[in-house]
C-alpha cells in the first residue's frame, strides 16, 4: 500500500519522478511533436499542470498567508477557470468540443484524461504528491504516444484503462481510509484551528469559493455563539437519538462522518465539540476528484465547496464507461473488499454520517451531451452489481444494523436578498416542537393502522391516482406500521412513514414539477403494478426516448425496475408555507420538501441493512413494516435485495386531492381532502396554512 503520508525514503523517490515529469511537461508548450490536430490539447494540458505544481511550491511558501483577498480569489479561480459555464463551449473538458476538436473517440478519451488532470488541484492543496505524479505520467505517456504516430483508439483506451486498474488498490484503500480514518484530518484542521471571522479560511482547501461560501461563513461569524451551539446541537443530538431509537449502541463507536459545504465551519467546529462529548472523533473527507474513487451514480459524497460547473460534472458522470467491463468490476470489488479487510478495526468502530445539506442553489437543468460517455447495456447491468456487492462488502465491515446517521439542511446566500430570514426560519422548522407532532401523528397512524390499504389521489393536472397495500398486523395492540417520524435522523419533524407491501400497490404517480438530486424533472410520471415501476416518462426533452433515458439513469439508476421501498405523509405545513411565502419550492431539498405532502421513494426500503433490528415508536408499539417482497430476499441473496438507491418524490399539498384509508370491509377514513388535513386530532396542521 503506498500511504499518501509517505516516507522520508518514498517521498524521495515520489519528488524525484515528480521533478523528471515536470521538466519534460515544461518542454511541452513549445513542441511541435505532435500532430497539429492535438498540439493545442497537448500543450493546453501541459500549461495547466505547470501552473497547478507551480501553485502547490507556492502553498508551501505561504501564498496562502501572504496574498490579499483579491488576490486569494484569483488563486481559487484560476485552476476551474476553463470549465466555468461562460468558457465551457471551448474546453477540452467539453466532450462535444474534445470531439469537434480531435475526433470522434478521441475527443471523449483525451476530455477524460482533462478531467484526470483537473482534478489534480486536490492533490496540490493536500500535498498528496503520489496523486500528482501518477496522473503526470499518464499524461507523459499518452503525449509520447501522440508523437511517436497517432495510436489506434483501442491502443489509447488499453493505456487509460491500465491507468486506473494499476492503481485502484492504492487508490480505494486511501479512498476507505479518508471515510473512517480520523487521523486523515486535512478538512478538520482547518476547522479547528482557523481564524473562522476571517474568510480567508475558505481558500485553505483548494475547493471552489463564490459568494455562496463567502457570505455564508460571515453570517455565521455574526451569530452569537449561543446560537451556533444551538444549531449543532439539533443536528448532533438528532444523531445520538437515532442510535438511541434504533437500540444502537453509541458507546461502540469511535468516529462519525461530518459531511457540510464550505462557509459551516463555525457550526462544525460547535458540532466537532459535541461529537466528542459522546467519545466521537470526527472523520472528514473531500467529495472524490479522481476517475477511481468518484461516485458514479452522479452524487457528490463529502464536503465540497461551490461546484464550478454542473454541466461539466453531468457530462462526466459516466466516464468509467471507458473501463467498465467484467475484469474492471472484479478488481474494484476486490481491491475494496482487500481495503476495509486492512482497515477493519477502524472499520468496526465507525458510526455513519451525519449530513449538513445546502439548498437555494439556482435549480440546474441539464443539457444533453451526446458526446459524453456513457453506459451500454452490459455496462448499465455491471454497474448495478457493483453497486449492489459494494454495498455489501461495506455492511460486511459497517454493519447496518450498527450504524445510523443525520441530516439536516440551510439556505445559502444564492436564495435570494430574503437569505437571513429564511435561514432564521429555517432554523426555527428544524426545532420544531416534535412533542406536539408527535401526538399529532399518532392520530394518523392510529388511522392507517386501521386499514389494509391507502388511496393517493391528485388534483388539477396531477394525474396521481395510486393504491398502496399495508402489511397486516397480527397483534395491533403491540404493533404498527408506520414510523413516527419526529427529527431524530431526518431533521426537521414531520412525516409518518412505512414500507408498503408491494403486490396490491397499483397505479400513477405524478408531479407536475419536481428537484431531484438537483435535477429538474417536468411531469414525471411513474406507474407501478405490484410495487414495481413499469412505465416511466417526464416532458424535459422533446424526444420521449430521452426523457426514458433521463429517468432510467438518474432515478432508477439503470435498474429496469425499482419497487416502492416507502410511503410517508408529510405533516410539515409550517415549512410548506415558508416555501409558498419566499417562493422557494423548487429550491428546497428533499430532506424538508418530503415533510410537505405525501411522499413515495422507489428504490431501497428506509430499514435496508437493518431490517431486523426491533423499532419502536415512542408509544411503545413495535413497526412491523421494515421489509417488503423484494427486501426480504436479503435472506437467500443480498444482491436481489438492496439497489443502493432511494429516492423521495414528493406530491406538494395544492396538488393532492385526497388521502384516504381503506379499510378491510371497504369503508374509508380521510386524512386529508383538497390538501387540507380533516382527520380528528390534526386540524392544528392547517393552522400554518391561516397564517
């Protein structure tokens, strides 16, 4: 294993082949090696890897101390700089300008190889300096192989291919350790020691800084610290809760993941002091930039600062589908299952993450790149194993049943001028009173419980017109289907929950307009026979194979079906006024917009990996409802149970005509008609809507 922390021996040798590549990238520029079609890219890339060690000499020197604010915002700048929307259309990291520019084939391996070498400012800013090295000679040999005579795409393909495989063990155990290593603390230093009135912090990492980071961190500054401990509190005692629900033992754990956007050091730091009050160390890692170690479910997982282009990360989502083939799966798996078995003890002790969300960023639509790489078939159905048998490898190493985790979420500056005030509302929905949803809930649930199934109708132009079937309890004296959600983990209060027993569960889904991951989808559509989506479509694109193609890879994530894994209602009519207020709808996660209405996730149930651990709702009755049809295959083989991927698709009150409950001998009880609540005992939710 080679450790990023190098010895003084391995350091050695690492600056020797660092000084051997950059004297020969330095020669680049002025070459006329190589055919004129690719000379520009060569010495394009060659100038920009220059610059990027030149800035890591200089971080050494103290730039970073030294430079005026001014002069701090052009260092952070100037490494993204080509990728920015108003340059995007003439970047190599464009794959429809690397194609146009180079060639088909071409153009989408070397716009892959910019986004190998752009991501090296991490490496730069972390003085990780096998990380620099191994992408310099990649690009070393690919330029020798360019002048020699222009190499067959296979034969470029086989070299980037053997680039990442050579590799992948150094890079997923390094990868692994980042998640629950505490001593891996670049991020946590920063949060620790910095000067946290000052923004000037914010460049110490080498992410992406805009006014959304910079703003966001002097509010803070200004709050009073009794504030700011308020705010971590909520969010770390919403996570001792969690184990405490989940009859999860705390006292085993030694770490927790704290994931947050850059400008929240200063409820970071609150929240780091509280971790440890409960004899957690924090373990804080960077979202992956590098091909080896990203999400390619298209998520970014870590903390981050401002994405500098999200057409860039949304063309380049898919680039595995260079690589991705039955040897490539392999020997991911096995380097992973080879990483946590040497970091088993860190492995054992790590309790899950606990997730600080941003929203109010401008909703991004994408583009279509038709050049972008991306899965076929065979690749589609790799990458759900993959997922699949990752996600057992880490259950195997973190158990489910072991772990829990929190989120909670704020606005950012990007909101609108409205930004201090919605945030302080904000605040006050994740402190909600969650005793008096609780009693509130419970009239719900006593109602549900009485049925064998529930009706979800829309109105106006939403089409939804859907039957959910509930479990049959055996003992409803002791028993129950639905969670009382009341903010421990999903912060903040409001919603009643249960997995649904998928046959009998028939019928459409739609929302007029929805944010997904970010991603907006127009009529979405999903119909469901027996709890499996068999027909999908939205109206984004002009073309309905687009569209499918839209849903299947970012909702189904190339699974051909999902099965209903939740049903929940959401009570939270306080944060849906606040969002019909500032008009902030289609801004809000889905953490909170899920408390705003009836919401159905496709994909794993909300106990995957814990399914059998006992959960209780605060009125002692035991939830029964952990596992559906498709779960419970967990048993026999848990790559036919779990698909790595749960997704909440929420109908908003002013498109909900009625939610009713069935009974077994066909009398109904109504929760809610015309997106108002009329259930005895809930009548106090309509209140926000008088206000």
């Amino acid at each position: 294993m080679t450790d990023y922390r190098n010895t003084a021996e391995e350091r050695e040798l690492l600056e020797e082949r660092w000084q051997l590549s950059m004297e020969r990238i330095r020669q680049i520029p002025g070459e006329k090696s190589v055919p004129i079609m690719y000379r520009e890219y060569f010495q394009e890339m060659a100038k920009y890897i220059v610059k990027t060690q030149e800035l890591g000499v200089r971080l050494k020197a103290g730039v970073l101390e030294q430079a005026t604010e001014e002069e701090l915002q052009i260092l952070n700048q100037a490494p993204y700089r080509d990728i920015l929307p108003k340059r995007y259309d003439q970047s190599f990291g464009n794959p429809t300008y690397a194609v146009q520019m180079l060639g088909e084939g071409y153009g989408q391996m070397l716009s892959f190889l910019y986004a190998e070498i752009q991501g090296m400012i991490v490496s730069v800013y972390e003085d990780r300096l096998w990380d620099s090295v191994i992408v310099m000679e990649l690009f070393l040999e690919v330029y020798r192989m360019f002048e020699e005579e222009i190499p067959s795409k296979s034969v470029l393909r086989e070299t980037l291919y053997w680039y990442v495989n050579d590799y992948m063990d150094d890079t997923t155990e390094y990868r692994i350790r980042e998640q629950i290593d505490p001593s891996l603390s670049f991020a946590a230093d920063i949060v620790r020691t910095a000067d946290l009135t000052n923004t000037r912090y914010l460049y110490r990492y080498g992410e992406y800084v805009t006014e959304n980071e910079r703003k966001t961190a002097e509010f803070l500054a200004s709050l009073p610290q009794e504030e700011i401990d308020a705010m971590a509190r909520t969010y770390t005692e919403g996570y001792r809760i969690g184990f405490v629900l989940g009859n999860k033992d705390l006292s085993k754990k030694k770490t927790v993941n704290i994931r947050y956007h850059l400008g929240f050091e200063r409820m970071v730091r609150a929240a780091i002091l509280q971790f440890e009050e409960l004899g957690l160390q924090p373990v804080i890692y960077r979202t992956p930039a590098h091909m080896a170690s990203r999400n390619h479910m298209g998520t970014r997982s870590g903390y981050s600062g401002a994405i500098p282009n999200k057409q860039f990360d949304y063309d380049h989502r898919e680039d595995m589908a260079l690589f991705l083939d039955e040897d490539m799966l392999q020997r991911r798996l096995r380097a992973m299952q080879v990483a946590y078995d040497r970091q088993k003890d860190l492995a054992a002790v790590h309790a899950g993450p606990a997730v600080i969300e941003i929203f109010g960023e401008k909703p991004f639509v994408p583009q279509t790149n038709k050049y972008a790489l991306s899965y076929n078939e065979k690749q589609r159905k790799l990458q759900v194993r993959y997922s699949s048998e990752a996600g057992q490898i880490t259950n195997r190493y973190i158990p489910g049943e072991e772990r829990s985790f929190t989120i909670i979420a704020y606005p950012v500056p990007e909101i609108g001028a409205q930004f201090e005030e919605i945030f302080r509302e904000t605040v006050k929905i994740n402190t909600l009173d969650y005793k008096k949803y609780q009693k509130i809930q419970q009239c719900l649930i006593d109602a549900l419980d009485q049925g064998t199934r529930v009706h979800v109708k829309g109105l106006g132009e939403n089409r939804t017109d859907l039957w959910v079937q509930l479990h049959s309890l055996e003992q409803p004296e002791k028993q129950t289907n639905f969670e009382n959600c009341v903010a421990d983990v999903n912060i903040p209060v409001g919603e009643v929950f249960t997995s649904p027993v998928l046959e009998g569960t028939n019928g459409v889904l739609h929302v007029t307009s929805v944010y997904l991951n970010e991603l907006n989808y127009q009529n979405l559509c999903l119909t469901f026979q027996d709890g499996k989506i068999t027909e999908y479509n939205c109206t984004n694109f002009a073309g309905e194979e687009e569209n499918k193609t839209y849903i299947e890879t970012n909702i189904l994530h190339h699974h051909k079906t999902l099965p209903l894994g939740e049903f929940a209602i959401g009570t939270n009519t306080t944060a849906y006024v606040m969002a019909e207020k500032y008009q902030i709808a289609d801004k809000l996660p889905i953490l909170i917009a899920e408390k705003m209405g009836p919401h159905f996730a496709v994909g794993d149930t909300c106990y995957s990996w814990a399914e059998d651990t006992a959960v209780f709702n605060p009125d002692g009755k035991e939830i029964i409802a952990r596992d559906n049809e498709i779960s419970i295959l967990r048993k026999e083989d848990p790559g036919k149970a779990y698909f790595s991927c749960h997704t909440d698709i929420t109908i908003p009150y002013d498109e909900l005509d009625y939610i009713r409950v069935q009974r077994e001998d066909g009398t109904e009880i109504s929760l809610i008609e015309k997106g108002r609540f009329v259930l005895p005992g809930t009548e106090e939710l309509n209140e926000a809507f008088e206000e």
